[in-house]
C-alpha cells in the first residue's frame, strides 16, 4: 500500500457520495477501519490514525450539507473510536440483539421454506425455536449440512437440528451484557449532550 492511498480513497468514496446525493452511505463491519485511535498496535507510521481522522474530517463535511446519510454496522461497537459517535457524526445507535423466540421461527420458516425436511421438524418448528434461544439463523444453516460431509442432506430431521444446537454460541451471555451496557452507556450521554443544546431542525429530532 502506498503512503496515503488509504486516505484518498476515502475521499474518493465520499466524493462519489457527494456527487449522486441524495444517497446513503453503508460502511459494514465499521470497528476495522474506525477502531479507537492509538489501539492498533504495530501500526506501521499510524496509518489507521489518518484513515480514521480523514473519515472524521469527511463526515463532518458531508453533515453539513444533511444530504448524505451513513450508516455503520459492527459487532465491536466498544473498540469504535469515541468521536465517531458523537452527536453530529453517528446520531442514533439502534442495538439490534440476538433474535427472539418469535423472530427465530420465522427465521427457521424462511430458511426451511425450500428445503427438503421431515414432516416432525414442520410439525416441531415452535418446540426448535424454543430451544435455540442465545443462536441466530446459523443454527438452521448448519442443519442442512451433513455431520460429516460438506453436501447437502437429502431430509432435514431434528437429530440435525440437536446435533447443529451442540455448537457453541458465537455471541456468549457476557459478551451480550457487555453490548447492552455499552448501548445503555452511548444512549445516555447522547442524551445527556443533546439535553444541553439548543433544539435544532436536524431529521433525526423527531425519531
């Protein structure tokens, strides 16, 4: 990589985004390029300080002109860099939890709908989606796929589904206390920072 590409792609993106507004801007897995300043051990001159602080720079440009809406997505939102989330920069933090009972039988329905499964697992999808709690779609995923092999089974049964739930959880009891705690925390001093300032005609008052 040469010296400062990084950063004039950033502006590249930004310019492009400048250019067909009124858009949205979606940055996925936003904790890899925006982790907080002087954590990135062993980087080479501080580049990911500058990527990041020519984000900021970009960020504040394009909310002045409240055509440009960005959008992050992270399972890390405690390694993100304070000033990202500031008011005026990333104004609503949504923390989107692990799927509930209801909202894991409709996964299980829609991942199911075109596979071949046995009448016992369409019979036993409420009794599933009870005992997936703490799992997300990958649990139905994994099902489809042969203990032992990387094809397809013909029948999807429940010894699948039992034997997918032997898995251990991707996100543990911990790691999901840490994430509403840290929401509650940004939601509060947001709060706190909006309640001192006068109101403003910004979009996001009326959410």
């Amino acid at each position: 990589m040469w010296f400062g590409e990084s950063e004039v792609n950033v502006r590249d993106v930004f310019d492009k985004a400048r250019a067909t507004a009124p858009c949205v801007m979606f940055f996925d897995e936003l904790d890899l390029i925006a982790k907080a300043r002087g954590s990135n051990l062993g980087d080479g001159g501080g580049a990911d300080d500058r990527v990041l602080n020519q984000i900021l720079t970009e960020m504040d440009d394009i909310n002045a002109k409240k055509n440009v809406f960005i959008i992050g997505a992270t399972n890390r939102p405690d390694q993100i860099d304070p000033a990202l989330l500031r008011p005026g920069r990333l104004d609503q933090l949504i923390y989107i939890p692990l799927p509930d009972e209801s909202s894991r039988l409709s996964i299980l329905k829609a991942t199911l709908r075109k596979s071949p499964v046995s009448d016992k697992v369409e019979k036993h999808l409420s009794y599933l989606a009870k005992k997936t709690e703490g799992f997300s779609e990958i649990t139905g995923e994994e099902a489809t796929m042969d203990e032992d092999e990387d094809d397809p089974v013909p029948e999807i049964t429940i010894a699948h589904f039992e034997e997918a739930m032997k898995v251990a959880r991707s996100v543990s009891d911990s790691d999901i206390r840490r994430y509403e705690m840290f929401a509650q925390n940004l939601q509060y001093s947001q709060s706190y920072s909006c309640s001192k300032k006068p109101k403003s005609s910004n979009w996001y008052d009326s959410l």
